[in-house]
C-alpha cells in the first residue's frame, strides 16, 4: 500500500514542484501553483480536479475518494491512501494533478516520471 513517503517522493520527482509548509501541512507546487496537500494524519492526500469530473470519480469510487464539506466549494478532491491498488495509480493522481498546475512550457517537454 501507498505513503505518505510514496505520496512526497513522486511529487517531488516532477519538474520544479517544491514542497511549502501551509496550513501546518505540507503542501507540494509548480511555478507557485498548488497541486497536491498531505494534511496531518498522511492517511490521505488532496489534489486538484475539476469540479465538473469531481462527482463522477466520487460516485464510482466513493472508497477511494471523497471531499469534505469545507472543500465543497473548491476544484480539489481527497484520496484514501489505503484504497489505492498500488504506486502506479498514485503516481498516475499526482501527475494528473500537477499536469493541471503546471505551466504550458513544462507540459510541452514533460514526458512521464520513471
């Protein structure tokens, strides 16, 4: 199963993510734009999603992912570390999630993590 380690060590194998404590948590950008949080417990972490996509991947996972009411509003969603089937689909979270944050110039030369 998936960490929290796993969860930092991916976001900041990416290009030019640096991890800022916010919200006493830490929290992982790209060209000043947050992409990823790991509140306190690190049972689970947030990442951006459009609000429109946000109820369908709640639906068909509701195990896996969930939004708390004081996030309603935002384009974020929480994931469940312990749902997660393995590395590969966190790093595929995460990427999508920096993907989202990151400016054009990194996604016209970005081409994957190893």
């Amino acid at each position: 199963m998936p960490d929290s380690d796993d969860v930092r060590r991916i976001a900041l194998s990416l290009p030019e993510t640096v991890e800022k404590e916010a919200w006493s948590m830490p929290t992982f950008r790209v060209a000043g734009k947050m992409y990823l949080t790991l509140p306190d417990d690190e049972t689970s972490f947030a990442v951006r999603c459009p609000i429109l996509e946000r109820g369908e991947l709640i639906a068909a996972e509701p195990e896996k992912f969930w939004v708390p009411p004081h996030e309603a509003s935002s384009a974020w969603v929480r994931v469940r570390l312990a749902a997660l089937e393995d590395l590969d689909e966190l790093r595929d979270i995460v990427v999508d999630s920096w993907r989202q944050a990151a400016p054009s110039r990194l996604l016209d030369t970005f081409t994957g993590i190893d």
